[in-house]
C-alpha cells in the first residue's frame, strides 16, 4: 500500500484551565483552550508513517460488527486498564450494548460518537488507531501532554443494530440523527445522557456521506466534507462555533496535502430535529465529518487514514491550544458539498440502447452505494449499481471516466462475454436485451470498438 504522507502535530502543552477531573461527572469545562506552552513536532509525513506501520482497524469496515467492536473495546481495557476505562452506557433496540470508552485525565472534555447511522463505519475504525497511538506512545511527551490536558471519550459505535443490518436506521427504523427532540429511540436516549452527564464543550459527530458528494463544481469527489453546526435559524456565531470553525480550519490544511480539492464543506442550514444541532445547543459545539468517496479500488484504507489523521490533529489543536491561531476563514471558503458526481461516467458512446431504438451519442451516468451480503456464514462487500442517467452529462463528473468517443456501449447480452473478444452485435430490434441501457437499470454494458462488420470487447462494466 502506498503510504501517503499527513499532518499531525505534536500533542504537547498543557491547558491552564481549571475543571473536575472525575471520570464519570466533569463540571463544565471551558469553551476555548488557553495558549499552548511548547510548538507542535510532529509533521503530516511523520503521522502518516506512523498510521502506515501501526494501525490495527479492521481493513474493510463496513465488515465490522457489533461483536467485533465489544470485543476490541475489551481487550484494549483489559490491556491498559490504567489507561483506558471502559462502560456500558444502555443498550439498543434489541439488546446490544453501546458502550463509552475514555481515556486522559486533562479538564478539557471531548466527546466523539461514530456509526450513529449503521452503515456508516469509516471513522469507527479510525477511532481504534487513535486507541493504538495513544497506547504505544503514552509515555512520550506529545501524548503524555495529551493525556494531562485532556478527558477524550469515545462511542465508537452509538447504532448496533443498523450496523449489524448495514443500514442507517435502528431496529425500530428511525433515524436516530432525526430523534434529539422526541428521544423515541434508545440510543438517542443513551447519548443525550452521556453528553448531560460529561457537559463537554466540544464534540466530533462521525458520519459517512453518499458517494454523489462533490467538492463543489471542482469535478472532485468531496472525500472529507467538515462542519461548524448551527444551533438556531441564523447560524449564530458563538464562541462554542468560532471554536468549531478554527477545529475545521485546522483540519483542512491537515487533510488538503492528503486529498488536494477533495476537501469541501457540508451544508449548515439548521436542522432542529438533528442531534448535532441541537447538542450545539445544549452546550456541547458539534464538527461533524463526512467521509466520502476516494478514486481507488480499494478507498478504505486511504478514508481510514483521513479520518485518523483528522481526529488526531484536531485533538492535538485543542490540547496545545493551537487552535486559537487557526483562520476560521480557512473553513469558510471550502466548496459547499455538492450532489453531481458519478461513480462511473462513460463519455461520448455511441450507445446502442438492446431495446431495439436506434443509435445515438449519449453519457452514461452510473451511480453504485455498497452494500452487505452473507455467503457461507460471512459477511462480503459488494456494490450494487445502476445507471442513472443519459445524454448531455457534460457538467457532471465521477470518480472514474471512460472517454468512448469513436466506440459503442451495449447492454452486456451474455455474461460469458470478456475483454478481447471478438463479437457480432446482436440485433435488439429482434429481441430485447435482458438489461437495457436506460436510466434505473442495472451497469451491465460492454464497450466494443468496431472492426469492419465485427466489434472488439475493450471493456466489460458490471458489478
């Protein structure tokens, strides 16, 4: 695996704040961080080298499950039991536990919840290489400084039950991010309890985002998307949201060397039912992060990697107080998110649609979610796409293109087909292909180069 290079700074300096250090109750702590004693030393390559040699998260998330969780959760308590402490904070519609992990004995209290929609497990997985860090390197300064200058909790995985199904919602099908208010579910319960209990001014609400996400109009995918949420109609600029916009600020300039034009900003209109909304509200400044698509087969070691390096600079920003000197504006001028990108864009066909209409110059826009499958006891990824729309897709853009200008796409007729081959076109105004190249089919197309009468298979698309 290629090792790409990220920010991360040394988690030095102590905050000169006063507050209760208990583990379970902590008194309000302070909305901004004081000044930082010593510099940060860490560089972005040298955090980046760290996560590439040391990491011990699952290598497909969306793989993980409940069991898998509780179980890291255990060992790395009973590993360092006086390091890392360990709660069962409620349980979920049908009975899985939710559990509350923290570690540090600084008056600054940060609280971080992942997978509150279940299909959404990137940063869960970042979560237990924060956990990794911390451990190996607990007594070098940049973390012993960390330690003393902050209480960080974690709830790695706040929906059980989704996350057992892959999907959003919990077993009683709501959407817990929509629950702050009508508290109708369990788990929106458990963690409005645990933020009434800790009072943290700061928390990282981790998400996943749909792979249509752009960076704008760059024509790149918004592979982090970041957000300063807003606690009432006018998006009112508290000191609990400056704070926020400096966190994000931060983060950008950490992530942008990582995925240049693939960070972007989330929409911040509020949202009164949501949970980072009003937990801003309630006291506790909400970053959510969204993690998008990455350009790779396999993107979710580099998303991983993001997240990883965005948590921990963010950490290290509020424990030296290095984020009082971000620009906020830095955040400010992300590109808002976007919904116009494609999984996969076939320019310029001549398409050849298998129901028997003429052929015609069109884009093919295909768009994929992934999805969970079980075979012979085991959960497998695999993607599920279709094509979404024809025609003039010239203002769109997606993670992979295929310009197909001079060649022809054609529903693919027989699976055995493959590249290299040499075919007749079959005639579909005779009989109809069993998937047509039209908007909500499945992506099964072949794209064939005319050779004299014959056509040469140069790709087959299917999933």
């Amino acid at each position: 695996m290629r090792s790409i290079r990220f920010c991360s700074v040394a988690l030095i300096g102590l905050l000169a704040v006063t507050g209760c250090t208990s583990r379970h109750a902590p008194a309000v702590a302070p909305a901004t961080p004081a000044a930082p004693m010593i510099p940060a030393t860490l560089s972005p390559a040298q955090l980046a080298d760290i996560w590439d040699r040391e990491h011990v998260s699952w290598p497909v998330p969306p793989l993980i499950r409940h069991a898998d969780v509780e179980a890291k959760l255990r060992e790395v308590q009973q590993a360092t039991p006086d390091l890392f402490h360990l709660e069962e904070i409620g349980r979920s519609v049908e009975g899985r536990s939710i559990n509350h992990l923290w570690f540090g004995t600084g008056p600054y209290h940060v609280l971080l919840w992942s997978q509150m929609h279940g299909d959404e497990p990137t940063a869960t997985s970042a979560l237990f290489d924060i956990l990794e860090q911390v451990r190996r390197h607990r007594t070098e300064p940049r973390v012993t400084s960390l330690l003393g200058a902050l209480t960080i909790h974690i709830v790695p995985m706040l929906n059980p039950d989704g996350a057992e199904r892959f999907q959003r919602r919990n077993a009683q099908g709501i959407d817990i991010n929509r629950d702050a208010l009508r508290l109708q579910t369990p788990e929106g319960r458990i963690l409005k309890a645990l933020r009434d209990r800790l009072n943290p001014p700061i928390g990282f609400n981790l998400h996943n985002q749909n792979w249509r996400t752009s960076a704008g109009k760059t024509g790149q995918p918004a592979t982090i998307s970041l957000l300063s949420v807003a606690f009432d109609e006018p998006r009112t600029e508290s000191p609990g949201r400056v704070l926020t916009k400096k966190v994000c600020a931060i983060i950008r300039d950490a992530l942008e060397p990582l995925a240049p034009g693939r960070v972007a900003r989330y929409d911040d209109e509020f949202e009164v039912r949501a949970f980072g909304d009003n937990l801003t509200k309630w006291g506790t400044s909400v970053v959510l992060i969204e993690t998008g698509p990455w350009p790779a087969a396999e993107p979710d070691p580099y998303l991983v990697r993001l997240n990883f390096v965005a948590l921990m600079t963010a950490l290290d920003a509020l424990a030296t107080g290095r984020v009082q000197q971000a620009d906020r504006q830095r955040y400010e001028a992300l590109p808002i998110n976007e919904g116009d990108l494609f999984f996969l864009l076939v320019r310029n066909a001549t398409v050849v649609a298998g129901t028997g209409v003429a052929p015609f110059t069109a884009d093919i826009g295909v768009v994929a979610s992934r999805a969970i499958r079980s075979a012979d006891c085991q959960r497998q990824t695999r993607f599920a796409a279709r094509i979404e729309d024809l025609g003039d897709l010239q203002t769109m853009s997606a993670l992979e293109s295929i310009d197909a200008t001079g060649l022809v796409a054609a529903p693919l007729w027989d699976p055995a087909l493959k590249v290299g081959d040499v075919v007749a076109l079959p005639d579909f105004s005779a009989r109809r292909a069993p998937h047509v190249i039209a908007p909500g089919e499945p992506a099964e197309l072949v794209i064939l180069k005319e050779q004299g009468g014959t056509y040469r298979i140069e790709r087959i698309i299917r999933y």
